[in-house]
C-alpha cells in the first residue's frame, strides 16, 4: 500500500492523506486549504486520483481544514462512505453547508465590488453541494474497530482537542498505521485528554506547536486583564474564534470570571448562529467533555446569542464596554470582519485572538503588528490593542506531544511528521529523534511513500 501526501505538509491545513492498496483507495482526512493564497488555489487543483476511485473517507475531525473539501470531493464524483463519529457528523452538518455559504457570500461579494481577479468570482462549493455531501457520511463509535475490506480495518480513539475528535487506526495484514488528526491537551479546560496509543508500524503525527510549548498562566487570569485594560479605556473587546471548541472554551472562562466576581457588569455576545449551534451540540455528548449539565447551563446561558444578521450589525452601534465572539477564529472571513472594519480603527478597543493564527490569514497579519488590514477590498487601519493568548490552544505543545508519543512500547517503523508549518514540523522532527531516537520523516506535497 502507498500513502500519497495531499496536504498539511509545510503548513497546518489541506489535510488529506491518500492511502493507494491497488483494489482499494481510502482518504484520510479531506480538508480545505486556507491562508496564503498559493494555498487556497491547492484548493483549485486536479485531485491526483479520479474521486469516484475513491473507496471511503475518513474524516479525523470536523475543523474545515481536515473537513472542507468534502463537498467538492462529492460534486466532483466521489460516491463512496464517509466515516466519522457521531460528534463529528452532527458537527459537519453545522460546519459544511456554512462554508458552502461562505463561499458563496465571498465570491458575490467579490464579484459585486469585482476585487477578484476572477470575473466572475466562483465558490468552490455552494451550500447546496455541502448539504449533498452529508448523505454519504456513516457516524461510528470510539474504540469499535469495523472492517473495510478483507484487508482494511479501522479504529478511532479520542483526541481531545474538539468535540468527537479522534485519532484514527488502519490495521492491514502486513502493517497498522495511525494518525493522529489533531492532538488534544492532557490538561484543557473542557476536553478530556487524548487516550495514549501503544504501537503503530508508521505513525502521522500533527506538528502545529512542534517548536513551541504553551505559557502555564491561568488563561481566566489572562482574560480578567485583558478585558479590564479594555473596560477601562471604554473600548470592546473582540474575540475571533473558532465557532467548535474554542468559542466554547471562551465562553466557560467568560462564566468563570464572571462568578468570580473580578469583573462588574460585562455584557458577551456570541455572535454566530453556527457557534450556537455547536455549542447545543456541546450539551448532546456530556461523556466527551469534562463539563457537568450544571457547568454546561452556567456557561450557556451567561452570554447573549446573536442569531439574526440585523443584530450583528446593531452590535457594531453600541457605545458601552463589551464582549463579542465570532467566527472566524483566523478572521479569514465570517461576521468577525464586519466587527473588526467596526472596531479595529479606533483605540480604545482590543482585538484578542486566541488560536493558532496561519501564515497569510488576517489573524498573522495582525498579530505581526500591521498597521492596516484588507478586508472585502478595503484597507481598515488597525489602531485597536491586538493581543494574544495562546494557552487557550486545543493543540498538544511539543512537549505535551513528545510526553503523549512516550506512552508508544516501540518506535514506529518511520514516523511522518506533518501539519506544522516548516520550522515547528523541523522542530519536532529533531525533537523526536532527539528523546525517542525514532526514524522521523517530512514528506513534502504530493509525496507518494510505499508502506
Ligand atoms: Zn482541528
């Protein structure tokens, strides 16, 4: 069997592995491009094999960059199963369809104002082709292992990192192979920790933080002082995250210091119906997370949801302090850009990002300190403080990552080291062979390797 790199190799997005065994194609993982542009037109490419070739996809997780290019996949002749689990599907039926809608949105946009060189613009996918995709999708449960074909098996096993996340399993007869999608934290504030593995003959293992290791503060603390300083000014602060998994965890700090007293009156806004949604979902798999019905209440229910497009706006109105959260986390498109066009010039407000931002995204641009930002065609000056915390990361840190790959009995044959950008990829790479001695590879786009 071959494994064929179609993405996150130099950077944290397109994941998509192909595994070739001649009578049979699987696809791990089918994620969008995002960020630079020499990225997103991957997104454009030629898929290397014809889609209807393709067997089954086995998506490791719901984040667009591992999910997002599923529905193109489809609308170019893919007819085979989807499998992921049930927290996953339930999050794809949120996340897919709202990018088909994005996609759209952007590209009128686009077309209205002509800023594209494209005339006329096109979505890869519309919400209509990201709906037709869910039809093939099969939820399966953790730790059930269900067999493909006379020689394929597959297993998934927890990640943490966001709700139904998983590491995934391939057993043949000659070699099992795991991925590890995105490797949860073994101390989040609401995922459970990613379950150890104990042997792989190859292993894929993600490298988003491989050069770095997390600040230990307290990220409520963080928060307290970020939005004190702002309050103080009489400016607002604006949070772009991540509508799965990080809106959540943002929310149940916000109830924490909330009932911790520290802060007077602060009004948050969630301000995305697709966070909403994720996070009734939240409520519907209470064994997945590390929150109680009470917490989940508490949390839910201390902040205002913004459902309607019109109230968005409003929000960009009001003169007092407050909160707003909304998509998307890297500002690479979403309701947040209105916010930030509303708030960013002026600066007595924060703009406060809180994941991994990806070279090329708003998000980089201006945590590098940028003075002004494009955003639909326009340049916003950018006067706003623009701080970061990135402990409220949902990615393992090196070490947490080095400790988590400790638990193997043996060293995988060859360990392939992928989504990290280059230097945290190297890092970790010479990080493994420096404490577990293991035979580490980068492949590089497009790479086919016999297994
Ligand atoms: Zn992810």
């Amino acid at each position: 069997m071959k494994i064929q790199f179609l993405g996150a190799t130099g950077t944290v997005t397109g994941s998509k592995y192909l595994l070739d065994g001649g009578d049979y194609r699987l696809l791990i993982d089918c994620g969008l491009f995002q960020g630079l542009k020499e990225l997103r037109l991957k997104n454009w490419a030629e898929f290397p094999v014809p889609p209807n070739s393709v067997n089954t996809v086995i998506l490791t997780h719901a984040h667009l960059d591992h999910s997002g290019f599923l529905p193109l996949l489809v609308k170019r002749g893919f007819r085979g199963k989807v499998l992921c689990t049930p927290a996953t599907f339930d999050l794809c039926k949120i996340l897919l369809p709202d990018s088909g809608k994005l996609q759209e949105e952007e590209s009128g946009y686009a077309n209205r104002k002509s800023y594209s060189k494209h005339h006329p613009a096109l979505p890869l996918y519309t919400q209509e082709d990201a709906v037709k995709c869910l039809s093939y999708f099969h939820p399966l449960s953790f730790d059930k292992e269900v067999i493909l074909s006379d020689k394929i098996r597959v297993e998934f096993t927890r990640a943490g990192h966001i709700l139904g996340a998983s590491l995934v399993t391939i057993r043949t007869p000659s070699f099992s192979l795991v991925f590890t999608g995105d490797l949860g934290r073994p101390n989040d504030l609401i995922m459970l920790p990613p379950e150890y593995i104990d042997k792989a003959d190859y292993l894929v293992v993600e490298s988003t933080y491989g050069d770095r290791e997390h600040e230990e503060k307290d990220v409520v603390d963080e928060l307290y002082n970020i939005i004190d300083r702002t309050f103080k000014r009489g400016g607002s602060v604006i949070i772009p995250a991540f509508s799965v998994g990080r809106s959540q965890v943002l929310l149940y700090a916000l109830a924490k210091l909330k009932k911790s007293g520290r802060v007077g009156k602060m009004p948050v806004y969630l301000d995305s119906p697709m966070s909403i949604n994720a996070t009734e979902i939240f409520r519907q798999f209470p064994g997945e997370h590390r929150l109680s019905p009470e917490d989940c209440r508490a949390t839910f229910e201390a902040v205002r949801y913004v459902r309607e497009q019109e109230e968005s706006k409003e929000l960009d109105q009001k003169k007092d302090s407050m909160v707003i959260i909304s998509a998307s986390g890297m500002a690479t498109g979403g309701r947040v850009l209105h916010h930030l066009k509303a708030f960013a010039p002026d600066s007595k407000n924060t703009i406060l990002f809180t994941g991994f931002q990806a070279a090329g995204t708003r998000g980089a641009t201006m945590l590098s300190g940028a003075r002004t930002v494009k955003i639909h065609g326009e340049e916003i000056p950018i006067a706003a403080e623009v701080a970061n915390i990135n402990s409220f990361s949902a990615h393992s840190d090196r070490k947490e990552t080095l400790q988590w790959l400790s638990h193997f009995k043996a060293a995988p044959r060859k360990t392939f080291i992928t989504h990290g950008e280059p230097n945290s990829a190297l890092a970790l790479k010479e990080a493994i062979e420096r404490n577990l001695h293991w035979t580490c590879y980068l492949p590089k786009y497009l790479e086919t390797i016999e297994l």
